[in-house]
C-alpha cells in the first residue's frame, strides 16, 4: 500500500495540500513572508498523531461498550529554537469527561493499545523521540 499526497503552490508561502480528495491550506507566519492563512506544516504532524491516536481509542472504547460522551486529544510538541526546528518530544494529553460510569482500567488499556500496537504515527514518532501521554478526566 502506497500513500500519495500533492502539495501545490499558490503564492508567496501559501501551498494546497490535497489528500484522499480534501483540500488543506498550508502558509506561514507573516515574519517569514507568509500571509497565515493556513496552518504550517510542523503542527500538523502533531494533528496526525491526534488523529490517528485518538481513532483507536474511540474506536477500542466503543468495542469496550464504554459510555464516553466527551473525548478529546491535545499533543504538545517542544520545538527546538535552532535550525532545522525539530520536535525534541511530544506530550499526548487524553481528556474524557468524568463519568462513574467509564472505567479508568479500560480508557488505559484502550491508550496502551493505540500507544503500543495500533497507532503508525505514534510508532514512527517514537523512532525520533519520546513519546509521552496523561489521561485527564474534566
């Protein structure tokens, strides 16, 4: 299996990037003759690995029968000041709303699941750098 994704040109540091038939501005920040209108690139590898983490987890939770009503995933990425700029580690944070109802034991073991077998991004993340996560209940 092959992935391919296009990346086009459209001006100053503005770029199209089209993947599966969806369209993803990218752009700069104006201090380095962008126009910010799109998100940069950096950061959306941190999205990647949200995605791709957080899929499996809501995906095994609702194997578990598990009652989530509210799920989100925020990643931290420490970006290094010199170039080239690179992520020197990453932080997942997995939010659930507080519920008696979701059992602790099964939200980890959905986490260790993605962490550990499931998720391609994180895997390949983890060849570069630390790979660290927390579950906070809100």
């Amino acid at each position: 299996m092959q992935h391919e994704i296009t990346c086009e040109w459209n001006s100053d540091m503005a770029f199209t990037a089209e993947v599966g038939g969806h369209k993803i501005p990218l752009d700069a920040d104006e201090a380095v003759g962008g126009k910010n209108s799109g998100p940069m690139p950096k950061p959306l590898l941190l999205v990647s690995l949200a995605g791709c983490t957080g899929m499996d987890v809501i995906s095994i939770l609702k194997k578990m029968r598990e009652p989530v009503t509210y799920f989100n995933v925020r990643v931290q990425g420490d970006l290094t000041e010199e170039h080239p700029k690179t992520y020197t580690s990453v932080k997942i944070i997995y939010e659930f709303k507080a519920s008696d109802k979701l059992k602790d034991e099964n939200v980890r073991k959905a986490i260790a699941l993605s962490q550990d077998r499931y998720c391609g991004v994180s895997a390949l993340l983890k060849k570069a750098l630390p790979v660290e996560f927390e579950v906070q209940y809100i």
